[in-house]
C-alpha cells in the first residue's frame, strides 16, 4: 500500500499526537492537527512544519478533524475520551478511526485500570457503531521517541480491529513510520495493548528507562 491521506490527530496538540503527526507527515501525508483550541492546533502546525521543512501540517479544531480527515486518530487523554467520543460520532462513518487512548487515571498512572467495556478501544467501537471501522494501535510507542528523526526505534506496535483491511492500512502506516507493526487480532484484544502502558509507565520509573518498549521476537513465515 503506497496510498497517500488526509489524516487528522484529534487531540494531536499533545506530546503523543504531535509525535504521530510530525512523522505521518514527513511520510508524505497531509495532516490536520486538531485541539479544542485553534490557536493550539496552528501554533503545533507551525513548528512541526518548519521542523520537517514542510507545509503540509494544518492545525484545526477537533470537530474540523474529524470531519475534514479521511482516516482519524484519537489521541486525547482518557479523561476526555467519552466526550471526545460523542463530539465526533456523526462525522466519522465509514472512516477508519485510529484510537490511541489508554485508560491511565491520574495518579496511578503505572497501574492498570480496565474500563466497563473492557478497553477503551471497545468502547470506542460501541459509541461509534458499526459503521467505523475502529483501529487500535500505538499504545506502547513513547512519545518522545517519535519526535526524534534519529532515533532506532526498539518498540512494535500491536494493531487491533474488526476489519481486516483497515488494520492492514495501519499497519501500513506504522512501517511508512519507521515503525514495526503485528497484526494483533480483533478489538477485544486491545486489552492487552491498553494494559501494557501502565506496565511500560512503572519499568521507566524503577529503571530509569527512557521510554520503555514491546518487541515481538520470532520471524513470520516465508
């Protein structure tokens, strides 16, 4: 797949969405940041822009995201993910919808906490509706690893969905990334992604790791 988006960051203004931006960006993507603040969006727009050398990095509002985005990543923190949710829904019908949310509360942040649907990215999938194709993936992938063009990344990426396809174009989009991708099974199974963040959180701490991540060892089949 060499397909070129329209891919929009809902809540792409933070460290972890900017870092998803600034590198779908330098892969040829247009992307449109989106905040609850314009202001936010254009000032992240701007710098990221001018860190690739490039134009294509617009900041926008969340509902503008969302519409305007032909594949959406929700990148808000989890606090905000059910109103996120609501003020997207009729905007995003037959997309695929990227969620990126892991469900940390504050302070315990290294420990995990499983929502009533079992993940965040089912509940997701049920607020959405059948109609979006709802991708789970990049829960692991430290923030400020993404920001750096120089860094080897040492962490794969677990994608989760019920379509087939659609975790296929996410795939696709963490190898264009510089990133390893697994097709890791359908939504249900994006407990464990979700789950291992905390984990990841709590080895930084007591290590002193900077950005701990997940490697898949073994090879796939010729």
């Amino acid at each position: 797949m060499n397909d070129k988006y329209t891919i929009s960051i809902v809540g792409g203004s933070g460290a972890l969405g900017s870092g998803l931006a600034f590198r779908l960006a330098r892969s040829g993507h247009n992307v449109l940041i989106g905040s609850r603040s314009r202001e936010r969006a254009e000032a992240c727009a701007q710098e990221l822009n001018q860190k690739i050398g490039g134009t294509n990095i617009v900041g926008v509002t969340n509902l503008e995201a969302a519409q305007q985005g032909e594949i959406v990543f929700l990148t808000v923190p989890y606090g905000n993910h059910g109103d996120t949710l609501n003020e997207i829904k009729d905007h995003v019908s037959g997309k695929i919808v990227v969620d990126v949310t892991v469900p940390l509360v504050p302070p315990r942040v290294a420990r995990v906490t499983l929502p009533p649907n079992g993940s965040a990215a089912v509940t997701t999938q049920v607020t959405l509706g059948e109609s979006v194709r709802v991708v789970s993936a990049f829960h692991n992938v430290a923030a400020v690893h993404l920001h750096d063009v120089d860094h080897v990344h040492e962490c794969d990426v677990l994608v989760f969905g019920n379509d087939k396809e659609a975790r296929s174009v996410v795939v696709d989009l963490a190898d264009q990334m510089g990133l390893k991708a697994w097709h890791g099974g359908s939504i249900d199974n994006s407990v464990m992604g979700e789950s291992l963040t905390p984990v990841l959180i709590f080895i930084n701490k007591h290590y002193g790791v900077n950005g701990a991540g997940l490697r898949i060892t073994g090879r796939p089949a010729a």
